[in-house]
C-alpha cells in the first residue's frame, strides 16, 4: 500500500492518512499512534482535517464528485458542505472556517480565482479576494494562518518552457 499525505487527529491518538496503489489513492485511512492496523475512514476520500474540537472529519473528494465535505466521527454521517468549490488541495480549515477556491474547472484552464470563507456557525460562505494568478495542481495550494488574518495560495507565476538538443543518441 502506497501511503502519503499524513496529518495528525487533534488528540494526537491518530495518524490519517491518503493510501492506495501509486498515483490512484482509494481513499483515507487513520491509523492509532500507539500502534496497530490501519482502518478505512472514507474510500475515494482526500485530505482529512479534523475540526477544531475533534467532532468532525473534513476531506475531499475527486472530481466529478468534487465539493468539501464532513464526517461526523461520533455518528458516521456524511455530508456536502461546500459544493461550489473544494478545489483539489485548494482548501483549508481554520477554527471558525473553511477557505477555498470556488469553482470546479480544471485548475490549467483557470486564468484567475477566487477564494471563499465558508464559516461554520453561519454556513454562509462570502468572498474573501479573487486572484489574477493561474493555479498549480501539487501539494497543497491553500493556508489559512491561526488567527485567519492571512492566506498563503500557491499560483503560477511564470510559466516557461525549453527545448533542448539531444546529441549522440545513435
């Protein structure tokens, strides 16, 4: 099993996880720090982040499916709670909120973008600044600092190319 993308329950007593076969995971998994089998927590699923209070499970789901969504870890309920966004690796959860990218085209087309704040006590998401930058598929685009005074978005900059000349290959 080919594991990656780790992250820590806020009680520290789990390890989640994204595991499958190379580039195809076939969901996330949460293994106990103390040591023991790994458990299946969402198949298909990306990127788990726990709530602030340890209630809730927020992930992502590949396209077509897209959207962010929340396990209730008491219960197991599983629900949409952003369906205009929750752009692969293009999120990320604060105490109070989730900020994401709206939109749900593919990340190369986009020439701009714009960033949304879902808050979790209203569920109303507001626009929060749109971006003249292209978006880079990789590790995670979005960061939210503790205070959710500032955002750090991973873009494109300078897209550049070369050719280059293979002598001597006879």
């Amino acid at each position: 099993m080919d594991a990656r993308v780790p992250c820590w329950s806020r009680d520290g007593q789990w390890i989640y996880f994204l595991a499958g076969e190379g580039a195809d995971p076939k969901g996330f998994w949460k293994m106990p720090t103390a040591g023991g089998d790994p458990v299946l927590v969402v198949p298909g699923g990306y990127e788990p982040v726990e709530s602030a209070d340890g209630r809730t499970l927020y992930y992502s789901l590949p396209r077509p499916t897209a959207g962010l969504w929340a396990l209730d870890l008491a219960t197991g309920a599983k629900r949409e709670v952003i369906s205009d966004g929750g752009f692969y690796r293009y999120w990320a959860a604060a105490d109070e909120a989730i900020y994401y990218v709206r939109g749900r085209e593919r990340i190369e087309l986009m020439r701009s973008f714009e960033i949304r704040r879902f808050d979790f006590a209203t569920q109303e998401a507001t626009k929060v600044a749109t971006l003249d930058y292209r978006m880079m598929e990789g590790p995670s685009g979005l960061a939210v600092s503790p205070d959710e005074s500032r955002l750090v978005v991973t873009s494109v900059d300078l897209d550049d190319r070369d050719i280059l000349l293979v002598e001597g290959i006879r």
